[in-house]
C-alpha cells in the first residue's frame, strides 16, 4: 500500500482518479493479453515454443493500444495521452518532461495550446499573453475562458484576438466543459483569478495539467471564500509579517494541490489590504509566466 500511495503523489492524482487509473491498467493489460492469445492462435494451432517466445513482444505492442482504448470508458484518456507520451520521450531519450516538476508534453515539434481561466479585469491574463507573444515557443494561449460576462479578460482576448469561451456553473459543474476544451486541442489550463472551484470532471481530464496562482503562501489564508481581498485582509488582521503568492496544481479541493512554487514579499506595519494587493500584484506578473515557461519548455 505504501508503494501505491508513493505512486498517486507521483503522479498527484486524487484518490478517486487514482482507482481509476490502477484499473484502467489492469483492464488495460486484461484486454491486451486476450487479444494477444487470439490472434496468436490465428498462427499457431499450439502453443508451443514459438508461441511463447512471440508472445511477450506482442503483448508489449499491443498493451498501449489496449490502455487507450479502455481509457474512453474510464474517463482517463487525457491522463493516458500523456503518460504513453512521456514512456515514449524517455525511451526516445529526449526528457521533455520530469516527474518532479513537469507537466505532460507532446511531441517537441508540436505546440502545447494553453487555455487561461479568469473571472475579472485579467491582469495576469495579459501579462502571460504578452509574454509568450514574441518568444518563438511552442506554447500557445488558444482560449481564454470567463465565467463573467463582459469580465474585462474578454476584452484582452478580442484585443489579442483568441477565442474566447463564456460558461455558466450549471454546466461547468456537470461536464467542466471539457469537449469543448479538447475540440480546442487544450493541453494546459492555468487558472489566473477564476473564482469557481475546479469540478473533478475537469481534474480528472487534465491530470497534472491544471495550475493556479494564489495570493498568500498556502496552506495559509486558502480555502474556499478565501480570494482577492478577503485573503489580504485576512493577513492584516492576523499581523503576518510577510505574505505572497503561491503556483501550485489544481486537484479536487480549494488551494491544496501540491506546491511549484512561491515568492515572499514583506508587509509593513502601515500596509493595507490595497496596498498589500499592489505588492502581491507585482510578484504575480514577475513569476506566473516564467513558472508556466519552466513547466511546459
């Protein structure tokens, strides 16, 4: 048991999706090896020597295919995407990704589409679009999505002319929208001021591929209710001594992926929530899209 909990923090799955996976392997290797053992029949009528000696190669061959096909009825073909994707780069030797710190990567020719989610003005929108406009990186901003009409992210979407998509809660608690994401070909969802809470229908289509950036240093001041100025006021009224932004992955709870990264700045005894806001503002637009960069380049 030990050895699969080290595996589900590896691979920073809920508990639920982890199940789901662990059985889509198994069915996965079920399938594969019924399938193995028929079409070698086609061939040999016995199964003597020869059978054995093929049949390890083929089940190997085969044993991807079978994953991916039950993954469709296990919810978990995002997750398998990737996993087969970064098994393929190792063996390949090109370490597009680490288990560590890295997100799952396509092919190094193919570009790795973005989806922002935000719910307000987009400050941090426009700050990671700005940033990867003129790099020459594979990494792409394709859709930004808002859960507020007329947010002013909209606007900065038009502006940069990409798509935009507008969702209600009824349905992005039912589906989190996902075929509309994948029918966009999103890899990567980073979360920059959006106020819902991520359903696990969303989490468990993007494993290990969803981000958001926080203003305090969890495990404090997070939570649900817990955004924009009610965490700053939070802080002043506790009397902290220093605050900052936390970029961490998205599971099925408020604020408790695993941590990527932080950065601290300083409060002083005349500081203010706005004031306070100002500063973790600028930690914000320094870290978020340098973060993002070192995740997926």
């Amino acid at each position: 048991m030990k050895a699969l909990k080290r595996l589900q923090e590896k691979w920073k799955l809920g508990t639920g999706q982890f199940w789901l996976v662990i059985l889509t392997f198994a069915l996965g290797g079920s399938l594969s090896g019924r399938l193995c053992s028929f079409l070698l029949k086609l061939v040999f009528l016995e199964k003597n020597w020869a059978f054995w000696l093929v049949y390890p190669l083929f089940l190997t061959i085969l044993w991807p295919f079978s994953v991916i096909f039950v993954s469709f009825f296990t919810g978990q073909f995002a997750f398998f995407k990737g996993y087969l994707s970064r098994v393929g780069s190792r063996l390949l030797g090109s370490g597009l990704a680490t288990d560590s710190d890295a997100a799952p990567s396509t092919a190094s020719s193919a570009p790795i589409h973005i989806a922002i989610f935000a719910s307000g003005a987009g400050s941090n929108a426009r700050k990671i679009i700005e940033y990867f406009e003129n790099k020459g990186l594979r990494i792409k901003i394709s859709l930004i999505v808002c859960n507020v009409a007329g947010a002013g992210v909209l606007e900065i979407a038009k502006e940069k002319g990409i798509p935009s998509l507008i969702i209600n809660k009824t349905d992005f608690s039912a589906t989190g929208y996902v075929d509309s994401l994948q029918n966009a070909d999103i890899n990567f969802i980073v979360l920059a001021g959006f106020l819902w809470k991520v359903p696990e229908v969303l989490v468990r289509a993007y494993p290990k591929a969803i981000i958001n950036i926080h203003p305090a240093l969890l495990p404090k001041y997070g939570g649900k209710g817990m955004y924009g100025a009610r965490v700053h006021e939070a802080v002043i009224a506790a009397k902290e001594k220093e605050s900052g932004i936390t970029i961490h992955w998205v599971n099925e709870h408020y604020d408790e992926g695993a941590i990527i990264f932080q950065a601290k700045c300083s409060i002083d005894a005349s500081d203010t929530a706005d004031t306070l806001a100002n500063k973790i503002h600028t930690l914000e637009h320094a870290h978020f899209a340098p973060t993002i960069e070192k995740l997926l380049g």
